[in-house]
C-alpha cells in the first residue's frame, strides 16, 4: 500500500496558496538582490583599494655622499677677561676730580680718579721742611765735627733725625698717592659708582676695568677625552649675541687634576677679541678639533624619520622592466632602517643601512611605504650645510 497516496495534496489554485507563493517568491528575490549588492560593494571596495593602494607620491632627493669629518669635542664654558678687578682706593674722601667716562678705554697707569688732598699736602710740606732743617743740622755739626768742636754722638744723632725725617716725607707721599686711582692695566670700564663730591668709604668700588683682548674661556671636558686635548690646540666657539660668528682661539692650560664629583677636567683657552665683541660672563659654545679627518656616509637631516623603534630612510629604487607599466614612474621608495653618527650642521653621519650614491628621500616621507611609486621633484633644495650660517630675520 502506498503511504503517499494517503498525504493530501495541496491545492495550488486556491488564494491561499497563492498567497503563500507570491510571499516566497518575493522574499527570494530580495534575498538575492541583497546578496548581490553585497559582492558588487566587497569587489567594489576591493577594485577600490587596490586602486589607491600605492597612489603615486612627488618626493624631493639627496644623493648620500662619503663626507670627511675630523672629530669633534663639543663643550660649554664661561669667557673670562685676561685681566678683570673692580677697582677702589685703600683710603677714604670726598671725591675731587674724575678723569674717566663709563665704558670707555683705558691705557695701563691711566690716571682715573683723585680725592682732595689739601690736608695731606700740607702734611708733607712740613715734612719737607724738617728734612731741609735736619740736612743744615747734620752738615754744619759734620763740619764741627772735623774741629773736635761737637761731639760723634752728636752727628749720629743729626743723621737719625734726617732719616727720620726723610722717611716721614716717603710715608706722606704714599698716603697721597693712595688718594690717586690709575688704572693697573689696558682695558675697559665698566659703569662708574661714583660722582664728584661724593664721600668714598675705604674700599668703595669705584668702577670696573676688564682686559677684552685676549679674553679668556674655561670650560670642562669629561676625563675620557683627556688624551685627545693639548696646549696649543686649536678651538671654535660661539655665542648666542652673534649667532652667524664664530671666534678662534687656542687652548692655552689644562688642569692638573680630574674633578672626583663629575670626572671632567678644566680647560682654559685664549681668544683673540680684537673688536671686543666678546664680554665676561658671556656663555659659549666651544668645538675642539680632535684627531685625524674620518670619512662617513653623510645625508641632510631631514631624510631621517625618526621612530621609537627605530630611525630610517627611503631609498629610491628603479623598477624592473617586469614591474614597470602605464601608469609606472621607473621608480619606487624602499624603507631601510639606518645607525646614525654624529650630527654637523644640517648634515648626520650614517653609519649602517645607506650606501654610497643611493638617492635618498628628503622630502615626503611620511607619506611613504614599501614599493610607493614616487616622482622625484627637486625644485626646492633643503639645507645640507656641515658648517650652516645662521641669519637674524
């Protein structure tokens, strides 16, 4: 006995079956038209990407070049004058005549200053005078003397007050010469303390003098590069008053000891400062030429990109002929991580990861990856300066 025969069979052409198939019907096609739209937008996206993957980029380029450097020893110091004293007087007065202006230079024994002498120079007049007495007196008793007429206690006596008296005379003068300021040595003055009239206690600062030319530098170098720094050696420094200048100078005396807190040791070195455009105080910064020239690989700073895992270039790299097509530049940007040396100027020494003549990217490189098709661009020349010149604008 056939069991489907006793199934009822449904009945196509009633409305209800109708119905129910024009439902199905319906919700088949919406699900494939989804279906559909959702493969055409994947391979829409995807034709989309692969499209703008590696969009062609404009760069600007260096060529990296073997560069000789000597070696350097940086360092910070102090210019010091040759000669620098605030100057004053050993006694006390009332200001009488000054012979000086504020800043101006001045000649060795230069007389800068006098306070009254009235008293002290009639002081040594009366000295004067008992020396001429005490002279008549020991010539004329030195006569007698001859003729048994006085005494040799007597003319012993006549010579002591003479010397007496003379030395009473060499003391008023240096009293009086105290009252005088001159100038120790060459130089130039400070701003004056002082007016005429004005009281001056013992000691007061009257004004400063430093000796410009030379000036002198002190600055320190850590113990390791002792053996690389000599007398005699040449230096160059900069200050921050003229940033486009550099000055030269000489290492003229190395400590005999190292410092036991931070292990450097001081170095002094004389700069010629004909102009005076070098002050006392002045804070500078000295590079010493130490040993024989070395050659590096050398690039502008601004090809390097800097990361936290490491620093980098973009090498230009030409396309082979099986990878070059229509819209091919003939040349691509390959990532190459690099070891850096010593930084001159606008220039970094590459120590690992560039070779000699390889075009490097200078210029657009954070919009770069691997295999980026690039056109090279070089209207705009970016610094590659050793030795730049700074410029105030």
């Amino acid at each position: 006995m056939n069991i489907l025969s006793n199934i009822p069979r449904p009945n196509l052409s009633s409305p209800l079956a109708r119905r129910m198939l024009l439902m199905l019907a319906v919700m088949g096609s919406i699900f494939l038209l989804l279906c559909g739209y959702i493969w055409l937008r994947s391979v829409m996206i995807k034709r989309y990407l692969a499209a703008s993957d590696n969009p062609i980029q404009t760069v600007s380029v260096s060529t990296a070049v073997v560069t000789e450097w000597k070696p350097r020893i940086k360092a910070i110091g102090t210019l010091k004058a040759a000669n620098g004293a605030d100057l004053a007087l050993e006694t006390s007065g009332i200001v009488e005549k000054l012979y000086f202006k504020s800043g101006e230079d001045v000649a060795i024994g230069q007389v800068l200053l006098e306070l009254n002498k009235g008293m002290d120079l009639a002081q040594l007049e009366s000295f004067n005078a008992a020396v001429e007495l005490a002279e008549q007196t020991y010539r004329r008793d030195a006569a007698q003397l001859k003729l048994h007429a006085v005494s040799q206690a007597t003319v012993d006596s006549d010579l002591s007050n003479l010397k007496k008296s003379r030395a009473q005379v060499s003391q008023q003068e240096a009293i009086l010469s105290q009252k005088i300021l001159r100038a120790p040595f060459a130089g130039r003055l400070g701003i004056s303390k002082v007016d005429l009239g004005q009281y001056l206690g013992q000691g007061s600062v009257i004004v400063t003098l430093q000796q410009l030319d030379p000036i002198y530098i002190d600055f320190v170098v850590p113990q390791k590069v002792v053996s690389r720094v000599k007398s005699g050696q040449e230096i160059e420094i900069q200050v921050d008053a003229f940033p486009s200048k550099s000055f030269k100078g000489v290492i003229t005396a190395i400590s005999s000891k190292v410092d036991t807190s931070s292990r450097n040791i001081e170095v002094r070195a004389s700069v010629a400062n004909p102009e005076h455009n070098l002050l006392p105080g002045m804070f500078a910064q000295i590079e010493i030429e130490a040993g024989s020239s070395e050659r590096f690989v050398t690039l502008p700073q601004t090809a390097i990109v800097y990361e936290p895992y490491g620093n980098s270039v973009y090498i230009i790299e030409k396309d082979s002929a099986d990878k070059k097509t229509s819209q091919s530049t003939g040349f691509t940007a390959r990532q190459s991580f690099v070891q850096l040396g010593n930084v001159r100027g606008d220039q970094v020494a590459v120590q690992k990861g560039v070779s000699p003549g390889v075009l490097v990217v200078v210029a657009g490189q954070l919009k770069l990856r691997n295999g980026t098709a690039v056109k090279i661009e070089n209207k705009i020349q970016l610094p590659n300066d050793p030795t730049p010149t700074l410029h105030d604008k």
